[in-house]
C-alpha cells in the first residue's frame, strides 16, 4: 500500500495553475481545428506537468520551470514592448481578432502577471519543495 502523501498548498496551486493553462491552451487548439487549422501550442504540456508535479517528478519540475523563465522573459519582453510600441494592440482568441486596445495594456498585463511567474518559481526552488522531488521515493499522491 502507497503512503498518502500531503501535496504543500504552494506547490498545489503552481500545479492547478499549469493545469489551468494546460487547459486553455488545448481548447484554443481545438479552437483552431474548427476554423480548419493545425497548431500545436507547447502550453497544452500543463496538463502533465500539473500530473508531474503533484508526482514529484524532478523530470516535470524542471519543465515546468522551463516554461516559467520562458514566461518571465516573454513578459519581460512584453511590457518593454507596451512602452516602446506604436499603434493599437489586439486581442486574438482561437485565431479570430475581437478588439483592439492601446498598447500601453500590453505592459499593464505583463505588469500584472509578472509577480504570479515570479511567485511559481520562488515555491518551485524552495528549499522545502525542491527537497521533495530528490530525496523521496517517487510515488502518486492518494
């Protein structure tokens, strides 16, 4: 019989956050199968991250704290460009343009959704977190 295993909160919610995005990013696949295009978005790879993380997996770990510097740094990128960028931004979903917004909103969002990267990878390379995907035996949460 497999010990039950308690998941720590932190790592619970980094975990559901993939989840989520691994999630959206395969509805806008599907999205994009409907207008008759085929795209593959790494995102959709959340969803076994989430799986790998509540594993313990040092292999999905490191994955998963791949796609947050990727993340980071396309913020990064991202409010550098609200500021520096001319002309109106848009909003595409499965393909399709719905508005246009100022730029600025670009830098505004990065803004917003920088500290929820930088919070992931700070309870991913915890010292309690990190301990529990190499020193303990790797067995599924009950």
């Amino acid at each position: 019989m497999i010990p039950e295993r308690n998941i720590p909160t932190p790592l619970n919610v980094v975990a559901y956050l993939f989840l989520l995005m691994g999630i959206m990013s395969a509805f806008e696949i599907l999205g994009e199968l409907t207008h008759g295009t085929i795209r593959f978005g790494f995102g959709v790879l959340g969803i076994w991250i989430f799986f790998g993380l509540r594993r313990y997996s040092p292999g999905w770990r490191t994955c998963a704290l791949v796609f947050i510097w990727l993340g980071m740094i396309g913020l990064a990128i991202a409010f550098i460009y609200g500021f520096l960028g001319s002309g109106p931004a848009f909003i595409t979903v499965f393909g399709r343009r719905y508005a246009d917004i100022p730029v600025i909103w670009i830098s505004v969002g990065a803004g917003l959704f920088f500290p929820l990267e930088f919070w992931m990878y700070h309870v991913l390379t915890r010292p309690d977190i990190r301990i529990l995907f190499y020193d303990e035996p790797q067995t599924p949460p009950a």
